[in-house]
C-alpha cells in the first residue's frame, strides 16, 4: 500500500451506498427520507454516531431542477397533457436519460469528496471542479462513516449496475493509486481499500394497484407517471436478486418486515442496519479482478482502449465545435483548432486519454474551453460554456 494513505486511515472509511428499487408510487422517496431522519437523529447522537454524513441522491429532485432550464410553458405541456394512452415523449426521454447522467455524476463526486476530504492528496480538485468549495472546509473524522441513498424506480437490473459500475471504478482508481510491488494476481487478493464500500439494495415491494391508485394523486404535477408506463415497469421489474447478479447479494424486501419509520427500535431499522453493516464488512466492492492475459494481449487490448477513446473524444470534441459554432460563429474558427490540438496532445500524450477515459466528458470540456475561451469577454464565456454543457448531455458517447 501507498505510504500516501496513512496507516491509521486503512479500513477507517466506510461508505454504504443503498439503491431504493419500486414502482413509481409504491413510497420509495417518502421511505427515503424517513431512512435519512432516522440515521441523521442518530448522527445529532455525538455518543455514538451511525453515520456522520447521510446524503440522499433523489432522482425525481434532479429531474425538477434539470427542467428548471426549460421554459415553464414546456413544462405545462409534456406533464399535465400525459394521459394513460401515453407513452414518454422525446423530450421526457431526454430528461430520464439527463437525470440518470446527473445522478451518477453526484455519486461519483461524493466518492471523490470524501477521499480528498480524508487527508490523502489523491485526486486532485479539478477532477471534482463542481465541489472545490467543499474540499476547503474540513478534513474527516477518523474512523468516519458516510450512507448515500440512491432513490429511483430502478426497476432493471442493467440500471443497478450503472451504479455499481461507478463504484467500482472508483475502487479501481483507489487499486492503481496504489503502490505495490506484488503481481496483479497478488494484488487482486491482498489489496486493503483505503475506503470500504458497499452497496446495498431495498425494493420497496408495493401491488401494482396501490401504486397506481397513489400515482393517480399526483395527476397535473411533474411527478405523475402515465399509468402504461407503470404496468409496463411491473411487466418487466427484476428483482434484487443475488443469485442472478453478485453485486446485488445485498438486498432487502420490505414486504418481509413491517416498516414502521416513527420506530427506531423497530424490526425495519434493526434489519437494514444489519444489510448496510453487511454490505460494507462482508460484501465491499472490490477492484475489477486482473485479466488472464498475456504482457502481448495486456498491450493489444491497452493499445485497442486507447483507439477507441481516442474515437470517443473526437466526437465529443465535434459536438463540441457544432455547439460553439451555432452560439456564437466567430469563435467556428478557434474551436476546430482546439479540437486538433486536443486530438494531437492525446496521440503524443497517452495519459491525457487516460484521464479522458477515467473521468468523462466533463475533462474533455474543460480542455476544450481553456483553449477556445482565452480571447472570450465574460458574457461570451458564460454563452458558450453554457451550450457546451447542453452538448455534453445530449452527444457523450461514453461515461467513465
């Protein structure tokens, strides 16, 4: 291990992620809320705190404040004209899949946050630009222990993994930090995360009935789900179950407990603590495990990655240039350099496409603004800027 991470930090930091799985109208974000108070009134408990941070990451709060941007006439429209017959518009798409994008990224900033926050100077706080306020305020608390609570319908098993492919990136990012002198075999068995982290699942197990009849009480609001869209969820729901998926080995069904949130010695609370204490002592996600591969074939597929985020970058960087060319045309010129330059650096440099692949989008553009903004007045900055973000939603083609 590192000398970079302190002894006394190994195995101190502990962070359980749980994923609120139901249908639209089954309680998950009221239960969520309840599982916050619960564990933040224990934090208040400066005796003996479960949890000295609860941060809760709720999809339909992320949709609200991602159409804000959208005029309120557009709204109006695609909310309160749903009906049952219908299915998503283009726009809802959009704003699911935005959603979900935004949602991740918060995880993953979290995961940053909190190893910076624990004294070691791995990364750097331009990878986390959004929360660079935050990493000047405190250092953490050792031994420290941090929930994070994921609230959506996640109804497919492919969304959960979205999730535990964060993690685990994250856990890889921790592994090559890392400076060991073991084979990657050795390492894969002998590594000691310097923050352990597990993920828990809680479906929130309510009759398609009861959900529909709760739904119908939001018709005319952002939140209201057509009923097709329900029935079609039910239909197609997967079930935590960790015999069909290890990662989900961790899961809980609340129709096997009487949930009662105003009880805090009540079977519910007793029952998910032992899932999150489970998840994280018995269960952590680990490092991707070490291909069985030859040096010939490890540098095949390195070289291969590389061509194809190589591909990946310069579509970003085009969707980059047509967004800057439609706000503003004179800078069509500047942007295209910027995206050769961006194109020849990566070629020379193949640790800026590494970085690229390892952190997204986000690192992509603030390449490509550093090089286009420089002669830019302020208030064609904030224009540009802001259509490259929208472009960054719309065209990524990959998410790290």
């Amino acid at each position: 291990m590192s000398s970079e991470i302190p002894e006394h930090i190994r195995k101190q930091i502990q962070i359980s992620v749980i994923l609120l799985c139901g249908l639209p109208g089954s309680g998950k974000s009221t239960l969520s809320r309840s599982i916050s108070e619960h564990y933040q009134r224990q934090t208040i408990d400066e005796s003996s705190p479960h949890f000295h941070k609860v941060v809760q990451i709720e999809y339909d709060a992320i949709t609200s404040r991602l159409e804000k941007d959208r005029s309120e006439e557009k709204i109006s429209t695609s909310m309160s004209e749903a009906t049952d017959s219908e299915s998503f518009t283009s726009p809802e798409l959009e704003a699911w899949r935005e959603t979900r994008t935004e949602a991740l990224c918060l995880l993953r900033e979290e995961l940053l946050l909190t190893l910076q926050q624990s004294g070691n100077s791995y990364p750097d706080a331009s990878i986390c630009p959004r929360r660079e306020e935050e990493l000047r305020l405190h250092f953490l608390p050792i031994p420290y222990k941090m929930l994070i609570i994921m609230d959506d319908n996640f109804h497919l098993r492919s969304m959960r993994r979205d999730v535990y492919k964060v993690i685990q990136t994250f856990a890889d990012q921790l592994q090559e930090n890392a400076s060991v002198t073991q084979n990657q075999e050795e390492l894969h068995h002998s590594y000691e995360e310097p923050i352990k982290i597990g993920l828990a699942m809680l479906f929130v197990n309510k009759s398609l009935e009861v959900c529909i009849v709760n739904n119908k009480q939001r018709l005319g609001t952002a939140n209201y789900i057509p009923q097709r869209i329900i029935t079609n969820m039910y239909q197609t729901m997967e079930i935590p179950d960790g015999q069909k998926a290890k990662f989900e080995i961790c899961s809980m069904d609340t129709s096997e407990t009487k949930v009662n949130t105003q009880n805090p010695d009540n079977g519910f609370f007793l029952q998910l603590g032992t899932l999150l204490s489970s998840s994280v002592s018995q269960h952590p996600v680990l490092p991707t495990p070490p291909p069985s591969m030859t040096p010939e074939e490890k540098e095949k597929e390195r070289l291969a990655t590389l061509q194809s985020t190589m591909h990946q970058v310069d579509l970003i960087l085009r969707a980059f240039v047509g967004a800057t060319c439609r706000t503003n045309k004179m800078f069509g010129k500047t942007a295209n350099i910027a995206r050769k330059v961006i194109i020849a650096e990566c070629k020379q440099d193949p640790t800026l496409l590494e970085k690229f692949s390892a952190i997204g989008s986000e690192a992509v553009k603030m390449e490509f603004e550093k090089k286009v903004l420089v002669s830019a007045s302020e208030d064609q900055s904030v224009e540009i800027k802001l259509s490259l973000s929208k472009a960054s939603i719309e065209h990524v083609p990959f998410v790290p």
